[in-house]
C-alpha cells in the first residue's frame, strides 16, 4: 500500500460555501428548497458565503439543443464560475440544488490543482448521460467534465478531469448509455455491497491514484430510501413499489464512515451534497398555507412539487 498524501489545511487556507439552489436541471423546482434545507441545516462556519442566482421563473423553459433549460443552466454555471474566480477558495463546500451545480466548483477545483485530484462520485447513477439520449442536465454533468456532451458546457471546464481519477461509490444504476460511456473511459466503480463492511476498496483505489487532492461529490440517492425518504424516488404515491423494485442502496452510517475515513487520510478540498428532495416538508408548506390564521382556508390546492412557481 502507498503512503497517503495527507495534507492539513493551513491556517491561510480560504474555504468557500456555495449554496446553488438550481433545481433546472431535473426539472423538479423542490431542489430549490432542498438546497436551501441543507444549508440550513449544516454546522455553522466562519467560511466565506455566497449564494448563486437561480432563475425561479418556470416561464418559457423548454428543450434546447436536447438540453432541457439549457440556457439557464448555462447562465446559471457562469454565475457561479464568476463567484468561484472572485473568491479564489482553496477548498469549496457546495449545497445543491441538481447535480449540475457540481460543474463550476468542480471544474474550478480540478484546474486549480492542475489535475492533480481524484473525483469520489458518490452516486447511485453515473451522470455520464449526453444529450443524445436524456434532456435532464443533472445527468451529463461528471461527462461534461471529462470531457463528453454539450461543447458549451464541457466548455466551462478549463483543464478537463482524467478519467482514471474517477472513481463510482455506491453505483447502483445506470442507463445503456451511459454505460457506454462509463466503458470508452474505463470508470472505476465501488458497488455498495463492497462499503458495508469497511472503506478499504475505496481507500485503496485511491492510494493507486497517487494524486495530493479528494474533491467529493456527494448525491444524496445514494442512500437507501427505506432508511432515507427525501429523494426524488420515493414519492409518497409509490414508495411501496420503489420499495420492492429499487436496489439496496448504502446506509447513512456507510457513506459518513467512507467519507471520515478518506477525510483522515487525504486532504478533501471540495464536497459537494446534491439532490435532496423533501417530499414531507413540501406537503408541510401546502399545509400551512391552507390553515386558518396563517393561510387561506378557501385553498383546496393539494401538494405541488413545483410549488416554488
């Protein structure tokens, strides 16, 4: 086994917290409150703070170039590409949103070290997918990284990723397209039966990596949805057949062991939390706002998930 590359943050080290409440690329505008939640929710910190613009209008968004939203989410990038190169961080924490809002901080991060860096994707699904096959830009963001998709996007990455430093936890799905892709690259996967019991196949992939730096991203699908329910899969009206047909994903205490583990033995300089649907706080909001005092009691309106719009 090769000898880690542990770095301690400096004192001088300048981190920057990024909440990107972006919910375009999937569609689904209860990102925005997701990101919004984590954030929330997070240990407080002295770190610098920013917050990207997102679009809240629902108006006029449709498919371009077979990218649903597409010129938001570009708009939307270069916000964020904009707060990174003024903060100039060494370490960057983002709250998404979609797992789009991984390509500025992401691709900020991997050229600042020159390359030298591993990506831990830790998803349920690759997000190689190109616009050839699927409109939702959430899955094209790791290709537009190495390289693959959209020329706008895959523009915005300066020094593209190498593939060979990617590495899959938890991969528990994928399409044929994305397959091929994950195959021409030849991506390395870690399934989640091989973290259950320890972090060793992660821990020493990267030991064979051999590079000073671990950007994490972190989808929070990953995660099993009979111990965790807010995800995008597991809607209320057919969690009990998302149930039966959905895959073992990693437990909560899985994914904190892997991460603690590689956080002791390699310096992390970005993690990214994406995809946090809350399907029980979206229907709370619904609620209040229909009780008397607080809301209006002629509102028969039920729970929409678009209920940012």
């Amino acid at each position: 086994m090769m000898k880690r590359n542990v770095s301690l943050k400096t004192e001088g080290d300048k981190t920057l917290r990024l909440l990107m409440p972006q919910w375009q690329g999937g569609n689904n505008s209860a990102y925005y409150l997701g990101a919004q939640l984590l954030n929330w929710l997070a240990p407080s910190s002295n770190d610098a703070f920013e917050e990207v613009p997102i679009d809240l209008s629902a108006e006029g968004l449709t498919v371009e170039k077979g990218i649903f939203a597409r010129s938001t989410l570009l708009k939307q990038v270069h916000a964020a590409k904009a707060i990174l190169d003024k903060h100039n961080p060494d370490r960057v924490v983002v709250f998404g949103g979609d797992c789009g809002v991984e390509l500025a901080p992401f691709a900020y991060l991997n050229n600042r070290y020159d390359g030298d860096a591993a990506i831990l994707w830790i998803d349920a699904h690759p997000d190689v997918n190109t616009p050839e096959h699927f409109e939702h830009h959430h899955a094209h963001v790791l290709a537009n990284l190495i390289g693959v998709g959209d020329e706008d996007f895959v523009a915005e990455v300066p020094k593209l990723v190498d593939p060979k430093n990617v590495l899959y936890v938890g991969l528990n799905d994928g399409t044929a397209s994305e397959k091929e892709v994950m195959d021409r690259f030849n991506l390395s996967v870690v399934k989640p039966e091989e973290i259950v019991k320890d972090s060793s196949s992660v821990l020493d992939w990267l030991d064979n990596r051999n590079v000073s730096k671990v950007i994490v991203h972190f989808d929070l699908d990953v995660l099993d949805l009979r111990e965790f329910r807010s995800l995008l899969i597991a809607n209320p009206d057919t969690y009990s057949t998302m149930v039966e047909k959905t895959p073992k994903g990693s437990s909560m205490e899985t994914i904190i062991r892997v991460l603690q583990d590689v956080g002791k033995a390699y310096d992390i300089v970005g993690l990214g939390i994406t995809e946090h649907f809350p399907w029980e706080a979206v229907a709370l909001a619904n609620m209040l706002t229909r009780l008397p005092l607080i809301g209006d009691i002629n509102k028969t309106d039920k729970p929409s998930y678009n209920w940012i719009f």
